[in-house]
C-alpha cells in the first residue's frame, strides 16, 4: 500500500490547550451550580472544562448548524416549494460509565442560551429499549444494551419523524430505578431547533441489504455526532465508582430493581460489579460500541481523572 494512503489521518488533533484556543470569546453562560446540577452522579465537570472543550465545540455546531440550514435553503429553492424548518440533530455516544448523559446536558443547555434561544430538546435511546418482558422472552435480559436490545424499527421511525418536522413526536420513558420501560409513560418532542440523541449504540450502520435497497439507520439522521473516548481500565474504574455510588444512594430505596445489591456485602458488592462489567459492559463496548468511534465527527478523549485531555475533529 502507497505509504501516503497508510499516513492520511481522517482527523485534525488537538490538545485540551489548542481547542480551547478555538473559543474565541465566546461568553460562558453556565455558573458552577448549573455544572453541578447537570452533571451525572461519577462525572466531574468544572467551570474551566467546560469553558475550555464545550465552549469551542458550541461554537464549532453554530457553523454546522447555519450551514445546514444554507443547503436546506438551496433545496427549497431548487425544488420550487416550501420546506419547513429542519432540525438539527446531534448524537452523543461512547461505553457504559463514560459520561455521555453529563456532555448531553451541558450541550444542551449551553446551546439553549445561545443569543437567538433554540429550542434544544434531549432524548436518550434508553427508552426504546425493548420492555423486560419482551427482553426475557427473547433470552437478551443479560445482553441489554447491545444493539439487538432496542426497538430500532421504533427508534428510526421517531427519528424520521423528527426529521420531517412532526410535531408532538412521541418518545417511550426508561426508569433506572425499576430498571425498565415505563408503561404509558412519554416525552414529547414538538418541533425542536436542535435534538441531542444520547446512547451507546447510535452510530452504528448495521446491516445492508445484499439487494441494495434502500434502508435507513439512526445514523443516517445525524448531523453532527460526537464520542465519548476512554481507555478500558478507567472505563471500568468509573463504572466501579458509581456502582458504588449507586449503592449507597438508589440501591437503598426498596422499589429499585437493585435494592438486593445494597444489601451485599463489599466484597459481593464489587466481585457482581467486576463480573457484569466483564460479561456485559466490556463485551458490547469491544464488539458493538467502540468500532463505530471512527464514524464520529468528534472525539473528546478522556484521561483517568475523567477530564477531557484531547479533541479529534473530523476534516471536512
């Protein structure tokens, strides 16, 4: 193979200091509170992270966003009628225990208070799991979370109604707490400026018909899509912390679907967090989640301290 062809390198590098560089002024509008209101139970976040990564890549989505909004415009008038208006859709992705849920809401809320006030809605792909019952009959209980878990029939046609500009777009509700879909229960979507998708498998392609015909993935409704990155063993030590964390807190309230494990002893407690960690979370980070890093127009790598310590962009 050329050699030239083996160096190109789909992505533009840059360190924690050379992304923040990129800010270029723009104004912080998140105090340390709201940072400690949205971040996740084991996720640190500081005022200075966020100023220095998401200010940055905020700026960086209100370029996407105006130039998506440039060729619907072209589209319409190249058509001859009326579009209407088109959302932009973000996915966040990357493993179990990563931080995906805090970089979402920090998004979302620091998008929601740009100068023109979008309306910035949030889904995660929790909720198109598919119900305990219907996972137990099918023997995938001890694979949820792998992609053959959710209800992606389900999840493509929210996502296209999304993108049609539906409103009232209906999205099924997960409980951590009782460790399942909640019957009846929903978030509506009503025509947003912006949706930010959170989920480990989102950027995954699947399967393509050998015919040729035409299929839609969840991908293929992506604007803009960023992965969380991390080594394994911090992976595993963040997972630890907050299945511990988890413990003290949610496990003890008799209605969660964990309450027994707050009952284990320390020992019980971190051999049944060590064991599902390996036979679950790894597994699907290794086969399903971790291969479609490369399919992400950003990746924030993190460092042990759970802190981003490198930005890779994707070149246009």
């Amino acid at each position: 193979m050329n050699k030239r062809v083996q160096g190109l390198n789909p992505y533009h590098h840059f360190t924690k200091a050379e992304w923040s560089k990129l800010r270029d002024g723009e104004l912080m509008t998140l105090s340390a509170e709201d940072l400690e209101r949205l971040r996740s139970l084991s996720d640190p976040i500081s005022l200075e992270e966020a100023e220095e990564v998401y200010l940055p890549l905020t700026r960086l989505l209100s370029f996407y966003v105006e130039a998506i909004q440039g060729l619907h415009s072209v589209s319409t008038r190249f058509l001859g009628r009326p579009v209407g208006k088109v959302p932009f859709v973000i996915g966040v992705a990357g493993s179990v225990a990563v931080g995906k849920s805090t970089t979402a809401r920090i998004l979302q809320a620091l998008l929601a208070r740009w100068p023109s006030s979008p309306k910035v809605d949030l889904v995660t792909t929790d909720g198109f799991l598919y119900p305990n019952a219907v996972l137990e009959e099918r023997g995938l209980m001890q694979r949820k979370g792998f992609p053959e878990s959710y209800d992606r029939a389900r999840f493509v046609s929210f996502l296209a109604d999304i993108k049609s500009g539906k409103p009232n777009v209906a999205s099924p509700v997960y409980s951590h707490l009782v460790y399942d879909v909640v019957p009846g229960a929903e978030i509506v979507v009503d025509r947003p400026d912006i949706l930010i998708v959170e989920g480990l498998n989102i950027l995954q392609p699947g399967e393509l018909p050998r015919t040729g015909k035409p299929i839609l993935f969840a991908s293929d409704f992506l604007d803009f899509s960023i992965f969380i990155d991390a080594d394994e063993d911090d992976l595993f030590d963040w997972f630890m912390v907050r299945f511990f964390r988890l413990r003290e807190t949610a496990f003890r309230d008799p209605t969660s679907f964990f309450h027994r494990f707050s009952q284990l002893s320390e020992e019980e407690a971190r051999a049944y967090g060590r064991r599902v960690w390996e036979t679950i979370n790894l597994k699907n980070l290794k086969d399903n989640v971790l291969p479609t890093r490369s399919r992400a127009d950003l990746i924030l790598k993190k460092g042990k301290s759970h802190f981003i310590e490198e930005v890779l962009l994707r070149r246009v």
